[in-house]
C-alpha cells in the first residue's frame, strides 16, 4: 500500500494542494485528481507522447514522474494553451492544417511542439519531423502536423509562444 503524501503544484496558474499515493504518477494525478483530462495516457512508457507536459517551462513525460516529483513546481497543460476563448497560435494551425484526426496525440504533439518552437523558433521540416520522432500518431501520417508546426512558427516569426 501506498503511502499519501502532499502535492503543492502550480497548474496552468493555479494552486492546488491535494493528499495523492506516493506513487501516483503525474499523469493520474492530473487526470484523476485534477479533473484535467487533456493529458492522455498511452503507452505509459514514455515512448508514445500523448502525456507531454511542461514542467517548469520544458516539455517532459507525464508518465515517467512522480506527482509527489512536481511538489512546489509549476506545471502547464494543454488546457491552459488558449486564453479566454482563442485558441493558441499553434492550436489554430492544427486546425486551419487538419492536423489531427481522433485527437489522442494532439495534447502531447502541441506541448512539445511548444517548447520546440521556444528554443527553435525557425525550425525546417526535417527539424520539426526530428522533433515527431518521440510521438506516435496513428491517423495523421504526420504531413499535416508538420504543416501546421511549420506553419505556426513562420506566423510568429520570432514571437514568443508561450
């Protein structure tokens, strides 16, 4: 049996402070704790994608980390891409480009492609296909998310996207 431990975490800007099992991983805790259901769980090994997040500000598995890992941390979610309403940037190029089908991948493609797009704001194709290597999507082919990435970074053209 697992033993609780406090969790004080910072998601999407807001404070929360929930008693969790010690080995609860951050995806659960997300989802089930948190009622934040944008994270996806797949493959619960790392090697899928679909639980990307950002920890303080960089893109790291979900799945792979301890909520009781996240204590005193921020964390961002897809959820808190858009912003009263209006879709985020690279959130609008996936749907002007029809990058996505049955949405599993999306969360996790768009938070890595987020943090991506910070340290490469000018990527090339073949940059940005590197980049998909690490997140499996089984509907797209992946043309049209790179499209859109593509896409996404020459509309901000050096504009922050977080």
């Amino acid at each position: 049996m697992s033993a609780p431990v406090e969790v004080s975490v910072s998601v999407n800007g807001r404070h929360y402070r929930e008693a969790t099992p010690d080995r609860m991983l951050l995806s659960d805790f997300l989802r089930h704790r948190l009622g934040l259901t944008g994270t996806h769980v797949g493959c619960e090994h790392g090697v899928c994608g679909s639980c990307t997040v950002h920890l303080e500000g960089a893109a790291v598995r979900s799945c792979l980390l301890l909520a009781a890992q996240v204590d005193g941390a921020e964390v961002s979610t897809v959820e808190g891409l858009a912003s009263g309403g209006t879709l985020h940037p690279l959130q609008e190029a996936f749907r002007e480009h029809f990058a996505l089908q049955c949405g599993f991948c999306t969360p996790g493609i768009l938070m890595a492609a987020l943090d991506f797009l910070a340290h490469n704001p000018a990527p090339t194709r073949s940059e940005i296909a590197e980049m998909l290597s690490g997140h499996l999507c089984r509907c797209t082919g992946y043309a049209p998310i790179i499209d859109a990435i593509a896409a996404a970074a020459k509309a901000e053209a050096g504009a922050d996207l977080s």
